[in-house]
C-alpha cells in the first residue's frame, strides 16, 4: 500500500509541477506574493471595543442595581432637613450624647404610676 501512495504523491507531485511550469512569470509572481503572505505569521487583532464593552457592562450593572432598590413606604423616608439641621446647629448637643437614657426614661415613664 506504501508503494501505491508513493507513486500516486510523485504524480500529482509531477501534473503541479508541470503545471506551474506552464504559468506566465506574473501569475507565478502573484501565486509566490501569496504564499508569502500566507506563510507570514498573523498580527493579533485589536480588541478595542473590550474597553467599550466594559463600560457598558458596568453601567448596566449599575442601573440594574439602583432600579431594583425597593421604594421607599410612606412615613419610612429619611428626612434629610432635619438631620442637616442638627448638623449645622451651633446648640450643646448633649441630648444627644445621652440618648440612651432618654430612650430608657421613654419605656420606664408608662409604667411609674
């Protein structure tokens, strides 16, 4: 079976041969010009749409995050004004250094009677 081969490759080895042969020097130059390219190694592509694509994840992300925060019940909302109010106040703030024991003295109040 090797014999068979052997013979078989030196043909079709010999009909190429002869056909290039046969070819005009500006068809042989444009086949050697492509082979060339072709046997050069490939220059990576660029990817730079990955940045692009990045950004657009993250921001998808993040409005997937901020559109499923649950609303807010009425009467739960954190009044803002108020706590910038006792920011900015220039009073003692000891009522708040002891709100613990206002808390206590609230619980205890109900049941001193």
């Amino acid at each position: 079976m090797q014999d068979d081969e052997r013979r078989l490759i030196a043909q079709v080895r010999a009909a190429l041969d002869e056909s290039v042969a046969n070819l005009d020097a500006v068809t042989r130059s444009r086949l050697a010009q492509a082979r060339a390219r072709a046997q050069r190694p490939q220059r990576q592509r660029r990817y730079w749409w990955l940045p692009l694509g990045g950004a657009v994840l993250a921001s998808l992300f993040a409005a997937m995050l901020w559109l499923g925060q649950p609303a807010l019940l009425p009467g739960t909302a954190v009044d803002s004004a108020t706590d910038f109010e006792l920011l900015t106040a220039s009073e003692d703030l000891e009522l708040y250094q002891e709100l613990d024991f206002y808390h206590w003295l609230a619980e205890e109040e109900p049941h001193a009677g």
